[in-house]
C-alpha cells in the first residue's frame, strides 16, 4: 500500500492508505483527528470543512492523495497553542452553538473567509454554505463580524 506524508496540524505524519482514500477518513480512522465530522460525504455539507495549504477543503471528497507533500489543518490546528483562533474566541463570546456537530466546519469556513476578506459582508458570510441544522446562522453571522472586528 502506498504511504502519503504531510503536515497535519503543524506536525509531519506518513499514512498508509489508497491513493483515492478521502483525507477525512485518513483523519479519523488512521490518525484519530475527530473535529472535521461526517456529515454526507459528498462535500454539501461541509462538517468536514478543513483547509489544504490554507483553503478551505471538504476531505470528504480530497483522497489523501492529492495531499502529499502539502499541508492539512483541522479544527484542531487552527488555535495557536493556548490562543484561540480570533474565530474560535468569536464562537464562545457569541454563544454560536448549539448542538455543535456543525461547529468545527463552520468555524474553518469563518476563517478561511477571514483570511481573503477582512472585512466581510453579509453578503459575504451568507456565501459559506455550510448547513447548520440547528439554524445559528445570525449568530454565525455575528461571530464572523465580532471576529473581523477583533483582528
């Protein structure tokens, strides 16, 4: 079986797994990186929401393949030690979730928007698409405002 390496999180794994593996089960079942969830596996969703090379993926549709050699952050890399990610401190502060399944991606798209618009619209958060089935989106929506705020 072919052996794939790269940055997960800022720490250099090797996997061996299928070229056409999805990353999201290389992050769950191989390496125990529970944050990006399974939601539909065909990328609509978005729970998986992690980013490759800092855009923004849905792994449940990346085969690990195509992740040699670069570099994968989850939900779990995205604080920088005990500092949360201004997104992350923005959920808490807004009291966004609720039953959280969604959370992990949301926030992953919340950054990923952050780092391309500084200041973004309405307009601009209604484009993540990821569901949140517990519908917190104008809470999500003032967490990406009070985030941007605070950077």
């Amino acid at each position: 079986m072919p052996s794939y390496s790269f940055v997960l999180n800022g720490k250099r794994v090797t996997v061996e797994a299928p070229a056409d593996m999805p990353l999201l089960w290389v992050l769950r079942d191989l390496l125990n990186v529970t944050g990006p969830k399974y939601g539909c596996g065909v990328g609509a969703c978005r729970a998986c929401t992690s980013h490759l090379d800092g855009e923004e993926i849905q792994p449940c549709v990346v085969p690990v393949g195509d992740c040699a050699g670069r570099k994968v952050t989850t939900i779990e890399g995205l604080a920088d030690g005990d500092a949360l990610h201004p997104v992350q401190q923005a959920w808490l502060d807004c009291d966004v979730a609720q039953c959280g399944f969604c959370q992990p991606g949301q926030i992953m798209a919340a950054a990923a928007l952050l780092k391309k618009t500084s200041r973004p619209t309405d307009a601009d958060i209604d484009r993540i698409e990821n569901v949140c089935r517990c519908g917190t989106y104008s809470r999500i929506r003032e967490a990406i405002k009070k985030a941007a705020a605070d950077t």
